[in-house]
C-alpha cells in the first residue's frame, strides 16, 4: 500500500487515465474527484461489502424458505402415502 500526503488541489495519477483529485480536506475526512473512463468500475468499499452481506442474508433466507417448503412437501408425500 502507498501512503501519500497530498493538500487540496493535488492530484495523483493511476496509470495513463485515472486521476484522483483532492477536492476538500477537513478533520471529518477528505473529498476526492476521480476522472477515469467509463469503463472503469468506481465503487465504495463499504457499499460494496454491505452488498455482500445482504447478498449472503437473501441467501440464507431463501435456503431457510426452501428448507421450509421441502419439508411441506415431504408431509404431502406422506400423507399421500397413507391415503
């Protein structure tokens, strides 16, 4: 990982087409504008890893409901059995 310091209105460049530009600095944090193509993907870490774990909670939700709804038909089954 490179640490750099950087004041407003310093920019760094990424390869030949990303530019982060320090827009604002303050105690609460730090505003960057970021030039870069459209096809590069600019996402928040922490939105991206909240999605991630909503992701992972519908998973297990819908492994909970498919759970839930095997075992009715397995009582189906069975009931069908003994009729």
């Amino acid at each position: 990982m490179l640490v750099l310091y950087r004041k407003k209105g310093d920019s760094i460049l990424i390869g030949e087409d990303i530019t982060l530009t320090v827009v604002e600095s303050s105690s609460d944090g730090v505003r960057l504008a970021i030039d870069a193509p459209r096809d590069v993907a600019i996402l928040r870490k922490e939105l991206l890893e909240a999605a991630e774990v909503n992701r992972e909670a519908a998973a297990a939700k819908a492994d909970a409901a498919n759970k839930k709804a095997l075992l009715k038909m397995n009582e189906i089954l069975k009931k069908k059995e003994h009729d």
